[in-house]
C-alpha cells in the first residue's frame, strides 16, 4: 500500500486503472440516488474529467472520495438548475396592461374594420400591401417576387393606401 501512496494520477496506466475500477461504481451510484434523467453517465465522465485535471492536487487515496464528491455536486446543481427553470417556466406572464378597457375595445374594433376592409380590396393590392407593410419587404423585392414591375408594385400599394384611408377614419400608416 505504502507504495500506491506515492504513484502519481497524471500517469495514464493508473489513471486508466482508477476508471475501470471506479467507471461502473459512480455511474451506479448516481444512477441510484438521482435516476436516468440526471444523466449518470455524463457526469460520471465529467468525474472524471475533473480529477483528470485535478490529478497532480489528487492523490491516489483520495481519488475515489473526489470523484463520488464531484459527481455528486454536479448532479445537484443540475437539480437545483433544473428547479429554477421550472419555477420560471410555471410563473404566469402577468395578464394586464394600463391600457383602459375603452381603449382596448377600440382597438379591438379597429382591428375587425381593418380586416374587413384588407378583405376588400384585389388580391393583388392586398398581396402588395401585406408583403411592404407586414413583412417589410421593399418595392424592388415585391416586384421581383410577383413577377411584376415596380411600378406596379408601387400603384398597387398606393392604390391600397387610398382605399385604406377612406374606409378607415383616422387610419396612419407608414
């Protein structure tokens, strides 16, 4: 015994000797005491990976005692990680705003009108309109989707904007 003592971690033969005789005995224990969703087998190489770049501050008779310590706390950091995530997860977005009620109603109105009048207008002025002003495509780019120049793509656009503004009362757009 004296003489494992005085052996040395860093080396490859009894670091390799340290995994085969620990590997199986940690991914159990961790298996054991926290189940498969904690993941034993990463954190027992993860172990182990530690002591490797622990191994000149390890010594020999200590090496089992490291592993099972690290292993151990790694996994219930995870936990407590993984509990600070559900705790967030399960918190409500708060569900209202300072918005009055008769401004939500309004909003809500002119929401309905706006569609009906998009409903009414050509295809093809919608389709223009919608790719400018929902998705924020340029002119050039409409043009090139729809296969049309970008004169038209422009008309189409202006002309919705009229129909828009007169359907609409107090309807600003940019």
């Amino acid at each position: 015994m004296p003489k494992e003592l005085n052996d040395n971690i860093c080396e490859d033969a009894i670091f390799e000797r340290i995994y085969k005789k620990y590997a199986k005995d940690l991914y159990n224990f961790l298996y054991y005491k926290y189940g498969e969703q904690n993941n034993p087998s990463d954190k027992t190489q993860e172990a182990f990976i530690k002591l490797w770049r622990n191994c000149k501050k390890v010594p020999l008779n200590k090496a089992k005692a490291f592993l099972f310590t690290v292993a151990n706390n790694m996994t219930l950091n995870a936990i407590k990680h993984q509990k600070v995530v559900l705790k967030y997860q399960l918190e409500k977005p708060k569900q209202y705003t300072n918005e009055s009620p008769e401004f939500i109603l309004e909003q809500e109105e002119f929401l309905q009108q706006y569609q009906k009048v998009l409903e009414k207008l050509s295809e093809e002025q919608r389709v223009a309109f919608l790719l400018n002003k929902a998705e924020g495509k340029k002119h050039s780019e409409i043009a090139e989707l729809l296969g049309v120049t970008q004169k038209v793509v422009e008309y189409r656009i202006y002309s919705a904007f009229n129909i828009l503004k007169k359907e609409l009362k107090g309807f600003k757009i940019k």
